[in-house]
C-alpha cells in the first residue's frame, strides 16, 4: 500500500515552500496538501469555531481551507483523506521556529495537530527570509521524510529548522 503524506504550513497554499515540498517528496508516496488559503503565521494552534469553513479544491488532492493550519490538518484527517496518513509534514517555513516560536507558529501547529490524533509529523523552516536556499531545505525535508517513513527514527513530531548555507 502506498504512504500517505500530508503537507500544510502556514503560508498558503501557494507558497513557495510548499510548492517545493510537493515537487521533491512526489515519489515518496500520495500526497495531499491541505494549505490555508492565506497567509496564516502566526496563527499558533488556533482553531475556527462558530462558522463554517470553506475548503476548495485547487488541483488534484490540492485543498485550500479559509481557516487555520491547525483546521487543515482536522480536515485532512477528518474529512478529505481516504485514510489517516503515514506522516504529517508543514513547511517549508521562511524564518526558524525556535524557543517560544514554537508555541505561535502555525507551521508548527500544523505538524503537532497530526502528532495529536497519532500520525508521525515533522514541521521543517529556514534561516534566510530573505534568499532561502530551498535545495538545502528540501535535502533535509527529505532526509528526515524518508527516515519516518521507514521507521528509523523514534518519536512522533519532530521540528527541523535548516540554516541557509548552501
């Protein structure tokens, strides 16, 4: 059976990060991405309560939600997946999501939302806002991808911060 991956941030569904994300983990099974429609950072591990959300599809297995990137991942799981995926991963975030960013950064809280209903997640951000170097990020996006996927690491949500340095 083939994996299920989910990917989410919090900067959209057309951010550049993730659009990296999509094209270098495509071989490493299904993905899904369930993004917010806008830009979200800082939105922490907040979810929409007393309205409706609107999801739209933009592609194939591609969803923009009006909502949190915490919504994303309960709607992934809840509603737009044929199954719980094999991993979670949000990103690839511009700037770290160090220390106390942790408990703000929605990139963050996408990836521990899965952790919470038990899927196996990983947040993954970069140093440089402003030149990202997105090969070194998505090298360790798919290192630690691949190393979850086969089981050789121990723990459920991991937080990958990649300095820029090519």
């Amino acid at each position: 059976m083939s994996k299920i991956i989910l990917l989410s941030n919090d900067d959209g569904v057309e951010a550049p990060g993730i659009k990296v994300l999509m094209e270098g983990l495509a071989d490493l099974g299904i993905l899904y991405v369930v993004a917010p429609s806008d830009q979200m950072s800082g939105s922490s591990h907040s979810i929409t309560l007393g309205r409706e959300i609107e999801v739209v599809e933009r592609g194939e297995r591609v969803y923009a939600v009006k909502g949190t990137p915490a919504d994303c991942t309960l709607i992934a799981l809840f509603g737009l997946l044929p199954r719980k995926p094999d991993l979670v991963v949000s990103g690839i975030n511009l700037g770290y999501n160090l220390g106390e960013d942790v408990f703000y950064s929605g990139t963050v809280a996408a990836a521990r939302e899965g952790a919470l209903y038990g899927v196996r997640a990983m947040s993954i951000s970069i140093e440089d806002v402003e030149n990202p170097h997105w090969e070194t990020a998505l090298h360790y996006a798919r290192l630690f991808s691949e190393k979850i996927l086969r089981d050789e690491l121990g723990g459920r949500l991991f937080n990958v911060n990649v300095p820029s340095r090519r």
